[in-house]
C-alpha cells in the first residue's frame, strides 16, 4: 500500500518506542506476509513490554525494575531488530516467533 522497500517496511516497524504505530498500520494495510509477520512481532514486543511495566508498578518492591524493562523492551530490543532488519536478516524471538506462527497460521 505504502510502495516501502520490504527491508524499509520491516525496519521501521522496530523504531524504538514510535515503531508501534506503523507496524499496527502494517497489520492492517500490509499484504507481503514477511512485513505483516514483523509487525506483529513489532506489536507483541511493544504489549509485552508494557504489560510487564504495569505489572512490574503495581509492586512496590519490583517498581525499581520497570526503568530498565522500559530501557531494555522499549528501546534496545527494537533497535537491535531495527539493525538487523535493515540488514535483511529476520530474527525470530523465542515464544513471540511461535505465538506469530499460530497467529498466521504457519506450519
């Protein structure tokens, strides 16, 4: 829909932090399977990440920890994938890679 590069569509699914907005557009515009499987993926770093901050805050004890998932889910994590997308290379995350699978439906 976008006439993006695949490489370029996948890359910015990963922008840290504001990659979650193209890569929900991408679910729903995208027909190349391989930029729909990457938002996805894009997507559920970006739940998971959240979820595991607002379940780390409502813990007095584990509040501490929430700035470095941030740090880590938020930023790092995106930015690596972001590198190796724009290098052509897929990285499939352990369970999340699985979750897609089933979610699309993939042997």
């Amino acid at each position: 829909m976008f006439n993006l590069e695949e490489k370029t569509a996948i890359a910015t699914c990963y922008i840290p932090v504001l990659g979650v907005l193209p890569a929900l557009v991408f679910l729903i515009t995208e027909k190349n399977p391989k930029v729909k499987w990457q938002a996805w993926q894009a997507v559920l770093i970006w739940a998971t990440v959240w979820a595991a901050g607002w379940l780390l805050e409502t813990s007095m004890f584990l509040r501490q920890l929430t700035p470095a998932i941030n740090l880590g889910g938020m930023i790092a994590l995106p930015l690596f994938l972001l590198i190796k997308a724009s290098s052509g290379e897929t990285v499939k995350l352990p369970f999340l890679g699985e979750l897609i699978d089933k979610i699309l439906k993939k042997p």
